[in-house]
C-alpha cells in the first residue's frame, strides 16, 4: 500500500495543479463585482470534494453567500469529524506591489505565490487531500464532514445562522480547522486558545459649542479632560483592569500550559526592537507570551476632538470622542463585559458634561483543552509530519466563529494550521511554504488514523 508521503510525490502536479484551479477565481467576498466568482468557487470545492471521494457534496444557499457541504460516511459507530475552511479570499490591491499575477500561482524557492495560497484555499487543500489519501486507499475509518463559507473574511454573517439552522446535519464529535498558523516551520504549534472581543465608542459632550478658552478656560468642564480622566482609570499602575467584577471569570493559566509557553523561543530585546519601544509593559506577574494571548487587555484604539489642524487655536471643544476595546479570554462573556464597561463609564463621568458610550460589537474567547483524545491525535499528527512535539500556543488574536461553534454546535475545535509568519495572508504576495504544506498533509492523515482509534464510539 502507498504511504502518504508516496501518495503525495505521485500527485504532486495534480494536487497544484487543482490548488490552481481555486486561485484562478478571484472569490474576494468584500467586492460586489465578485458575486458570481462566489458561486463559481464553490462549486469547484463541490468538484473537487466529490474527486476527493466524498460521497455526497453540494453547494448551499445562506442569508449571504453559498456554503458548501459535503459528506463521507464510514460507518454509525465511527467517530465524526467536521472540517471548516473558508473559499474566500481579501483583495490583492495595491497591484504593484505584487511580484507575479495574485491570480496564477507561481512558485518560486520553495513557495507557492498568490492570493489565498494560505489563507485558505491553501490550508483547505491539506484537509481534502489528506481526506482524498485515506479514501482512496480504504485507509478512512472516521465519518467526516466539511463546510466551507464564502464569507470568513468579511466577519462571516451568515454562519450563526446557517450552522443553527442545520445543527442536525453538522453534527460531529470534533470540529478540524486549517485556517491559523505556526510558532515557526521548525518550531510547530497547535493554536489552544484565541481572544475574544468587546468594542465600545465613548462620545463626551460639553457645551452647545466651542469655547475661547481664555473666556472659559478653568471655568467650564473641558470634554477631552474629562475624557482623558476617565481613560486613566480603566487600568491601574499594575497593568489590571479596574472596571468592576472584570476578572470574575477569567481562568488561571493551566501550569502546564504555561511551561509550553516558557519553551517557546521568543527574545524579550528583539521583540521590543522589532516595534521600536524602549521595553514591553503589561500585566504584573505574567511573561509578554501570556499577556498577549492568555490574559484579558484594555487599548484606546482612537481619540478625537477640539483643534488638530496646523498652527494653534484656543478652544476649549464642545466635544470629544474615543474608540476603545478589550481583547477577553475564554469564559468571559462579552456582552456581559460590554454592559460592564458602560455602568463603569457611567459612574466614573464628571459632572459638568454628558457621556454615552456605544457598544459596537464582539465576539468571544476559546480555549481547547489539551487532554481531550482530539487534541492528543493532532498533537501526534505533528509529532510524525514535523518530527517534534507541538507547542501548545494561544494566540492573542479573535475568529468569533470558533466560539460560534461551541455554542450553537457544543463541539470544541482542534485548530490545526500551518501557516507562517512570512506567508503574508492579506498582503501582497501572499504564498504558501509547499515543504510546510506536504507536511501539513501527513499531520491530518495521522491526526485521523489516531482519532479513529482513540475517538470511536462505545
């Protein structure tokens, strides 16, 4: 029987050439000139996923754009894997930038250079040839399911509803994600946690207009005073958010979990070079690793108000304006924390102006455990592919729709990316490491020869 490294080097050209046939259709979900290359691409994943042995597969109508279905189906007691990819892709402006057509593949040293050649049309490809080895070769003992979106890149509206609309029919054991990255491509990783979201706007109204500042100054309540004092207050000197009940439910750190990410090689100094700051800050008693991925985080994103323009104006501004958010961690609510953040506002006001803060939107955290039996067969997925252990690594960034799973589907999601730092998704010349790639598709065939194994049914 052919391994699955043999399998590969034989279908090399056809697996590219069929990577290929995705990359040429400019399914960028944010244009509405692209609307019907939409449909186009999803239709060639119903091709391809049939080709790769799935025994039904069809293209879905949504609220936005199509989803795509399909399905193999081993046996009732076998253990089922749901797999999600997204089929669409960012635009590629600016144009000159790019070093080759974003919409023809090139490789060049060792890469594959396009629009969506990671991000995901790439990644989705190591989950259905990886499929396509284990089927073809009577090797698949899983039943699996796979819905791919055509709207993961625009926030993806039209998931919620979809997934609850058809909850029986995505019904899994496990859900399996391509779409994140690697510490490194000698350094592998599998992503156990991701921030989630709460965003706020904060209006502060004065008087009915500007004032001379001469005429009113240290009279009359100046609104971008008042909100800088109130901005001052959400984090203390010690790095904590001083918002009310804030912190009820975030998690400690498992032990072991921190141990990984003691062990991965980061560089406190050229971290700090790298963005050109003098050193790091953050929350006391945690490492910059655990602050950017493990713990909760207050930022100003934007402020504005009075006289900005060029030369000086002496005006006290009838108002002034903040965006502000917090990155969350798994078990804190964001609407819960949103509310939080408005009564805290409201409290902490002066008096002498109005203040209103809006709540814009969010999205929450999640954690993967990684003593549950999925967890463990990917890890051993990596071991075989990469030669080494996987870290366990959060990541500091937010995709609400893993957290949407959970809820609407109560599965966790086993994030099994292979992307690079260096791939440059959403940039131009975006590309994919095909080293990496081939490696990626050994990792999924193992994470199902495992999972099958220790995931069965009783």
């Amino acid at each position: 029987m052919m391994t699955i490294q043999d399998y590969i080097t034989a279908n090399r050209e056809r697996f590219r050439e069929e990577w290929a046939s995705l990359i040429r259709i400019p399914s960028v979900s944010c244009q509405p000139e692209h609307k019907a290359d939409m449909a186009r691409c999803a239709d060639r994943w119903r091709e391809l996923l049939l080709e790769a042995g799935a025994t039904k597969a069809e293209v879905m109508p949504s609220d936005g754009n199509p989803f795509v279905y399909g399905e193999y189906h081993k046996s009732d007691e076998a253990p089922t894997v749901l797999v999600y990819a997204h089929y669409d892709v960012m635009p590629v402006e600016p144009l000159e930038q790019w070093k080759s057509n974003p919409w023809e593949p090139e490789v060049r040293d060792g890469r594959l250079y396009a629009r969506g050649a990671d991000d995901d049309r790439g990644q989705a490809m190591i989950q259905a040839k990886a499929f396509e080895y284990l089927v073809k070769n009577g090797l698949m003992e899983c039943n699996v399911k796979f819905i791919f979106e055509g709207e993961e890149e625009i926030g993806s509206p039209s998931l919620s509803s979809f997934i609850t609309r058809h909850k029986d029919l995505l019904k899994s054991d496990i859900i399996l994600v391509s779409d994140t990255s690697m510490i490194g491509k000698d350094t592998p990783s599998i992503t156990t946690g991701l921030r989630g979201l709460a965003y706020w706007q904060i209006e502060v109204q004065g008087p009915n207009r500007d004032l001379h500042s001469g005429h009113f100054g240290g009279a009359v309540k100046n609104p971008i005073n008042a909100l800088c004092e109130m901005l001052a207050k959400i984090v203390d000197d010690k790095g904590r958010i001083t918002i009310p009940h804030f912190y009820d439910d975030v998690l400690p750190i498992p032990e072991e979990e921190r141990k990984m990410i003691a062990q991965i090689p980061f560089s406190e100094d050229a971290y700090a070079r790298a963005i050109d700051v003098d050193e790091t800050y953050g929350e006391e008693g945690y490492s910059t690793l655990e602050r950017n991925s493990c713990r909760p985080s207050f930022d100003i994103c934007g402020i504005w108000g009075g006289y900005t323009g060029e030369g000086s104006k002496t005006v006290l501004p009838a108002q002034a304006f903040a965006k502000v958010s917090c990155r969350l961690v798994a078990n804190q609510d964001h609407e819960k924390i949103s509310q939080a953040f408005v009564d805290y506002i409201s409290s902490i006001a002066p008096k002498g102006v109005r203040v209103k803060v809006t709540q814009m939107h969010g999205g929450q955290g999640y954690v993967c455990p990684i003593d549950i039996p999925a967890y463990k067969a990917a890890e051993e997925g990596f071991q075989v592919a990469f030669g080494k252990r996987p870290l366990a690594a959060r990541r500091g960034g937010s995709i609400p729709i893993i957290s949407d799973f959970e809820r609407i589907l109560g599965q966790k999601t086993i994030l099994m990316g292979f992307g690079l730092e260096q791939n440059a998704i959403h940039s131009p010349n975006e590309s994919m490491d095909l080293e990496v790639w081939e490696k990626g598709v050994i990792a999924v065939t193992e994470f199902y020869k495992r999972f099958a194994a220790i995931g069965r049914k009783q």
